[in-house]
C-alpha cells in the first residue's frame, strides 16, 4: 500500500501528523488510537452524554485530519487535538444548549497517574457511592461550559494549567479564573455533602495538574479557536 507505515514503530507524533500531510493513509489513524483514551474522557467528561461526546469526538477528529496541514509546531500535538476536542464539545454544547450530566469516572479508569487513562468498565460502585457521584455529576453540569472544561482539563484530567492555556487558547489567568470561579460554585452546590464527618466529600482542590514534559510542537491554526476565546461573565 503506497504511503502506508501506520504500524511502523517508534514515529513520534509530529512524524506522523507529517507523514498523514505527505499522504500516509494509516499515519492518522494510527495518531488517534494513540491518543484515543485520553481525547475521548475529556470529550466524555466536558459534554456529559456519551452519544454527543461520541459526535463531538468524531467531529473533532475530522476537523483535525483536514486542518493537519495547516500545523505549524508551537506547542505539542496533543494540545492541538485537546484544543479542537474541546471546542467540538463546546461548539455542540451551545447548539443544543444542554444541561447534559458529565461522569466524573465513566467507562474511563486512572492508573494512578494524574491525566493518565486507559479503557474499561467501571466497576459497580455502592449504592451510597453512586448517589454521592451522581450528585457531583449533576452539580459539575450545572457550571457554565468554559468553567467545567477548566476544570475537566485541570482537575479531572491532570494538565498543568500552561497546558490548558494552550488547549483553550486563553491566558493562564484565564484558566485560573475559570477553576477558581467553577470551584466555588461546586463548593456551593455541594455544600451539603460536607458533614465534618469521615463521610465528608472532597470539593476538588487548586491543583497545577500533573506536570509531564512538553513535547515541544503545536499548531497555529486556530481550529475552531472562537470557541474558547470568550471569557464567561
């Protein structure tokens, strides 16, 4: 097959997004599956509703394969994969103007590594546990869109807030604003979870993410970068 070598080991991301652009009909594939874990718990955990995260994945993806020839290398490739993820579920998000609830684990399990997933069923958790999880679900819904992907990205998913900034393309003050703005709203909504009791639960904390190296490349191609450019009131 002309052009082929998606199973040809070693290709760093930025050799394959190149060899996609080159006419490599396996090399995006092959990036995708890649990064298909992660990509998908941010699209899942931002939109809430797995067919319209499933949607929003699928239109991202497309998104990416099209603009793959306008990357330019700023930042790494899976900030810009992240960043047009993000926007697809925004974008969607506005268009059906939902209230959609977003699982915190579902179908999505840590290694016990900040920001590091693989695929899987959740085991059954206890019918107290469900409850609580349900509620922390229904009350990370209710914050505005920019709020709750700050949070997925920061929170639920470990990226330093740097990174994000680069994702949502808006200062790091942006991205601390939304936290801190979408933290005291999760105080708010879940202050009667907090009992003072061992049964207390945890409003998630100020956190920079879980630090991995930078893989040094990005893009300038501004996919969808509307999307996220607006600070909410």
């Amino acid at each position: 097959m002309a052009g082929s070598g998606g199973g040809e080991p070693g290709r760093s991301d930025l050799e394959l997004l190149r060899a996609h652009v080159a006419g490599d009909r396996d090399a995006f594939a092959e990036l995708f599956h890649r990064h298909r874990d992660r990509l998908w718990a941010v699209a899942l955990r931002t939109i809430g509703d797995r067919e319209d995260a499933a949607d929003a994945l699928q239109d991202a993806m497309l998104s990416a394969h099209r603009a793959a020839a306008r990357f330019r290398g700023d930042s790494a490739v899976t900030t810009w994969l992240h960043r047009i993820v993000v926007n697809a579920c925004l974008d969607r998000m506005r268009r059906r103007q939902t209230h959609a609830t977003v699982p915190l684990p579902d179908g999505v399990h840590t290694d016990g590594e900040p920001g590091r997933h693989t695929g899987g069923i959740e085991p059954a958790a206890p019918a107290r546990d469900h409850e609580t999880a349900l509620v922390v679900r229904q009350a990370l819904a209710a914050l505005p869109a920019e709020q709750r992907a700050a949070l997925v990205l920061v929170d639920v998913q470990g990226y330093p807030v740097a990174e994000v900034a680069r994702m949502l393309d808006v200062a790091e003050g942006t991205v601390k604003s939304r936290c801190a703005r979408g933290r005291a709203r999760l105080a708010m909504l879940l202050g009667h979870l907090r009992t003072g009791s061992d049964d207390a639960v945890d409003v998630p904390r100020v956190t920079a993410g879980n630090r991995r190296p930078s893989e040094g490349v990005g893009s300038s191609s501004g996919a969808s970068r509307h999307s996220v450019s607006q600070e909410e009131p």
